[in-house]
C-alpha cells in the first residue's frame, strides 16, 4: 500500500502559512482543520496552517511523516439520513516541536501573512503559572508560548508587527479568549515586558471567546483495514468524527471576510454573544447525556443508541426535551428545535458506540451545572417542577446507590461523594434520603430540601426501584 505524501496524493501547496495552530490532536484536525481544508476549496480564504506541538510529547512526528496530510472520515446522521464520507486535509504544512526547535517556533512569528491564531490544549491548558520565570527557553503552559510568539512579533518590522492577529481558543471552558489574554497579560507583568507592547496587544490582537461543539471518536481502529483499503494509502492518522459540527465565535461579524464559512456551507456563527450557544449545548445535548444516564441504566440500557432507538425511552427523552429544557432557554424556538433533532440524530448515530458508564463520571456535578438550571427555571416559569427532570434526579441517587438488584453499578466520582450517598442510603425512610441527598448544599449549590414539591417527588420515587 503507498505511504500517505504529496508526491503520491497529488496535493502540493504554495500557499502562505495564515494560520499558527496549537494542538495536533484529534478534534482540532477534524473539526477546525477540516474547515479550513474545506475554505481553501470553496472560498478564496487560500491558506495553510502550521501546527505547534503544545507538549513535548505528541503526534508530530507522525503526522510531519505524512508531510502533514491525513483523512478525516464523517460518519453519522444527518436529517435522518446516513453520512459516510472520507476527505484528504491538505492543508496542514507541518508540526514544530518547540521543545526541540524553539528558535524555528518563535520564528513564526516574522510570516506576513499569518492572519490567525487556534488551540486546543485542553481545559487544562489556559493556566497561567510563575515557574515559567521567563521565555529565554521553551515556556512550559501554552499562554506562556504564546506570550513570547506575540512578543517576538512585537518586535520584527512595522510591515509585520502591524499586520493584526486573531486569536480564537476552543478550549471546553467558559469565556476561553478573555481567560487567555488574562494569563498573556500576567506573563508580561512577570517578565516586565514594556508598556509598548502591552498598547500594541490591545491595538493589534483581538482574542475571541468561542465555543465548539463535534463528536470526535478519533482514530478508527476498529475498521482501519477497510478504511485504508478504500483511500488507497497507509494512512496512521485518520481521525473519525460525527456529520455535526457547530463553531460560535465572539467577535465582528467583520471576521467574515477573513473566515469566510458563511460562504462554504459551514455551521458556523459569529454573534456578539456566545452565552445562548453554550446555555443550548449545556442544557440540551449535554444536559440530556447526564439526566438519562442514571435513568436509562437502572432500565437495563448500556449504550445511548440502544436507549433512544426504544420507543418508550424515546417518548420519555422527547418530552424531556421539548417540553421540559427548551422552554427554558432564551432563544429562537424554531433554531433550539432544530438543534433538538440534531441531537436526537446523534444520539442514534450508527457509527458510534457511546456507553453510559463513560458518561457517568462525575455524575452529580454535572447534574448541577446541566439540569438543575433547567428544573429551577422551569418552576419559576411555570410554577411546578419538571417531572421528567425530577426522574432523572430520582435515578440519580438511586444510581448513587451503588448497586442494583444485586449488581455494582458503574458510579464514578470523588471518593468523598460516593461516601456520601452511600451513608445517605443507610436511612431506611425514603424520606429521609431524599431529605439528606437535597440538603447537601456542597453537591447543589444549595439547599434543596426546602422546596417541599421537589422532596415529596423524590421521595415517591425512591420507595421504588427504577426498572
């Protein structure tokens, strides 16, 4: 089988290097990459993106053996309909180790053309920290690396210094742009960077919140044989992700004219305010995946497809859906319906199999970040709970439990949680568990247990098991 290079793709580039990518893993690559790839076929957009390995040890090296090239396979539904589609990404010109070449790293910074900056080094990796004393050698977090790119920058001739930048982190964490140029703005405090250039960050980079949203399985190992068959190539980085796709950026929408997605058919969306996007991602997909967890599990479902393709499960998420959490969000009836059937389409996505055990970790915390709003919300609206979301609460602390007719139950969390629950479940009046579970203002931000509707509903659905 031939190895995977432009010679034997037929896919070489002269195009400028407009964007400086931080990350090499699988999302990015499936999710921004291809975008990228997609804008170079249908828009003038007209660029490549060099990559920067944020940690020392990555996938670089593979994937600069591949001259950068690699195929992202789509597979999933998409308006009830079945996608299978492979795409070659060309665009990528290679992967930079700065711990092995920190001066070919800071160098990037002297390209004209670079117009834009991503990352994705996980939740973990806008942080900010005083062990990097200064950038005489490779920085060890991401905003530190970064800090001293913008500073190099800062530093060439007016012609580049002055060409503006983007920055746009999909990092899975609340206001991911402002939390990063806080961390820039520490190091030039801790490195006494001039004041010149602190007014040249403001003048020429805008930093933008976003928020991304794809499933990404990643490499598909289980049928590689037949994928590598199909392209014709010895392709080791595949990466495998869902029809959906969904980027809101914070910005102008004069971003358009330099990431011209409207113009590719693209879910993307560039809106003063990406708050309504996160609240409907939170609250619907993720929201969903966390109160049917417990639920579809004390039923006997192991995997979400199995779950939703049984019609009387179905129903139950339908109506949790639509007449319980969408309510509840403040925006377009008509967009959150669609996204409803987005997500419903996902969830029976054939070509991925999502097991609830890996959704149970840290059940209750997201329980209080995804569901609860929408219960309380629901009440202040309507003035009674949500009794769909009230079962799920119920399962929840059934599944808490820790066992279930006689099985372990696959309940992962803090140690301190589980002892809880478990000590809860010692009280033999349901009552009282419900009471105990609902009081515990650590776990819910608040005392529940005063809201005497919400307890008396917990407590009739304890007295049973849930199957």
């Amino acid at each position: 089988m031939r190895s995977l290079t432009r010679q034997n793709s037929n896919s070489k580039s002269d195009r400028a290097v407009k964007v400086i990518q931080f990350g090499e893993g699988n999302f990015l690559r499936a999710f921004v990459d291809w975008m990228l790839d997609i804008l170079n076929e249908k828009t003038g957009f007209d660029g490549d993106v060099q990559i920067v390995q944020p940690i020392e040890n990555g996938m670089g090296e593979l994937l600069n053996k591949q001259e950068g090239l690699y195929h992202v396979l789509i597979q999933g539904l998409e308006g009830n309909k079945q996608v299978d589609t492979i795409r070659l990404i060309k665009n990528i010109k290679s992967v930079i180790n700065p711990y092995t070449d920190y001066n070919k790293y800071l160098k990037l910074a002297e390209n004209k053309d670079l117009k834009l900056i991503i990352s994705n080094t996980t939740e973990a990796g806008i942080v900010f920290s005083e062990l990097d004393k200064d950038f005489e050698s490779t920085p060890i977090t991401y905003p530190g690396k970064l800090t001293a790119l913008l500073y190099y920058r800062f530093s060439q001739k007016q012609e580049i210094k002055n060409q503006p930048l983007v920055i746009i982190p999909c990092e899975l964490i609340e206001k991911n742009g402002d939390k990063l140029k806080k961390c820039i703005l520490q190091y030039a405090d801790l490195w006494e960077l001039s004041t010149e250039f602190m007014d040249w960050l403001e003048r020429n980079i805008t930093f933008c919140n976003s928020l991304v949203d794809r499933i990404v399985p990643g490499y598909p190992k289980e049928t590689i044989s037949e994928i590598k068959a199909k392209i014709g190539f010895d392709d080791s980085m595949v990466v495998k992700a869902e029809p959906y796709h969904l980027w809101a950026i914070e910005g102008s929408k004069e971003l358009y004219h330099l990431l011209p997605f409207d113009k590719a058919g693209l879910k993307v969306k560039i809106v003063d305010d990406i708050h309504p996007f996160r609240i409907r991602k939170v609250r619907i997909l993720n929201g969903v995946h966390t109160a049917m967890m417990a639920y579809a599990y004390l039923r006997g479902f192991r995997a979400v497809k199995e779950t939703v393709e049984d019609p009387q499960m179905a129903e139950f998420i339908k109506d949790l859906i639509f007449e319980e959490i969408i309510p509840t969000i403040d925006l377009p009836k008509e967009e959150l319906v669609e996204f409803a059937n987005d997500v419903m389409d996902r969830f029976r996505n054939p070509f991925i199999h999502h097991e609830w055990k890996s959704i149970a970790l840290n059940s209750v915390s997201k329980f209080k970040v995804r569901v609860l709003p929408s219960m309380l919300d629901y009440k202040a609206a309507n003035g009674n709970l949500p009794i769909k979301l009230v079962m799920a609460m119920a399962a929840l602390f059934q599944f808490y439990k820790g066992t279930q007719n006689g099985e372990t139950l696959p309940v992962s969390d803090d140690e301190e949680v589980i002892a809880f629950f478990q000590n809860a479940w010692q009280m033999e009046n349901p009552n009282e568990v419900a009471k105990t579970i609902l009081a515990n203002a650590e776990l819910w931000g608040q005392d529940l247990s005063s809201d005497q509707e919400l307890l008396g509903l917990i407590a009739g659905y304890l007295t049973k098991e849930i199957a």
